[in-house]
C-alpha cells in the first residue's frame, strides 16, 4: 500500500472533522459557572427570557429549532445576545461525547457585522458567489443556481401596517 493514500477509518475522521465551510466553530471555551451567571445578570428583560428560550430548546430533546432575527440601533445589545446565545449553545448541547455534531456556523449580512460577531458574510459561509470563467473559476453558482429557492419557506413576514389596512 502506497505511503500518501489514506486509511478508511483516518478518511472518515477527516470528513467528520474538517469543515467544508471556514464560518464553522467548534464548541470550545466555555465560562465558568460564576462568570456565567454574572453575565447572565447583565441582560435586560426581553434578553433574558430568549436566552432562557435558548436553554430551555437546547434541554428539551424533542423542542423544534428556535429562529430568531434581531435587529435595532448601535448598541442595543444585538452583538452582546448572540455571543451569550452561542456559549448558551456551546454550555447546554445535547450532543454528549458526539462531537462531529459540536459545532455551529457564525455569519452576518455584512463584512462589518460579521467581524462584530467573529464570523463571516453569509456569502462567505454558504459559498455563495457567480461562476466565473477562466483560471480563477472558485466553483461559485450560476445565475441560474443563485435564483432558486434554497428551500422551502419556513415562515412569513408582514409588514403590519399593510395588514391593518387590508382588513
């Protein structure tokens, strides 16, 4: 057998643990129990209780997904409640001694809101770019590919106002 070919056992412990996708972070530094609690006692109201949403989906086994958008001004606490939901993530994940499945993947609209958060544009992170032609064709989608639906709907958003006056 030739030096350079992979094992199967060490070919299926790098699929498991390389990442297709560099926004991926695996769960690691997690706080201790007393800075925890302090910075748990830092958030207001309306903070609080997603984040004990957040715990209470991440302890319940059969509890579906939680999808939240945040949004506000500068310095409302946007940057403050991701963080914490992510080492919430990280603290409370069932995945027990599983850790092909201890990761979650950061990503913002923006280059700037992504550096806010420690991760990457959502382009970056679901390699969406346009296929190019020639030498530096990085395998992006066509115009085609970009324009379907990456799947099905899992909700709507109204503007209210427009349904006040349609009623």
């Amino acid at each position: 057998m030739e030096q350079h070919l992979l094992l199967p056992q060490d070919l299926v412990r790098l699929i498991k643990h390389a990442s297709p996708c560099a926004a991926v972070r695996k769960r690691q530094d997690i706080m201790n129990r007393d800075d925890y609690y302090n910075v748990m006692r830092m958030t207001n109201a309306e903070q609080h209780e997603l984040l004990r949403e957040i715990i209470h989906r991440q302890t319940t086994p059969s509890a579906p997904p939680l999808r939240v958008f945040s949004t506000g001004p500068a310095g409302c606490g946007k940057t403050f409640v991701l963080r914490l939901a992510m080492h919430l993530y990280n603290r409370y994940s069932n995945t027990g001694n599983n850790t092909a499945y201890n990761a979650f993947v950061i990503y913002a609209r923006t280059g700037k809101a992504a550096v806010a958060v420690g991760g990457t544009t959502e382009h970056a992170a679901f390699k969406l770019s346009r296929k190019t032609s020639g030498p530096n064709n990085d395998g992006g989608l066509s115009a085609s590919e970009l324009n379907l639906p990456r799947g099905l709907p899992q909700g709507e958003i109204r503007d209210h106002r427009q349904s006040e006056r349609d009623v």
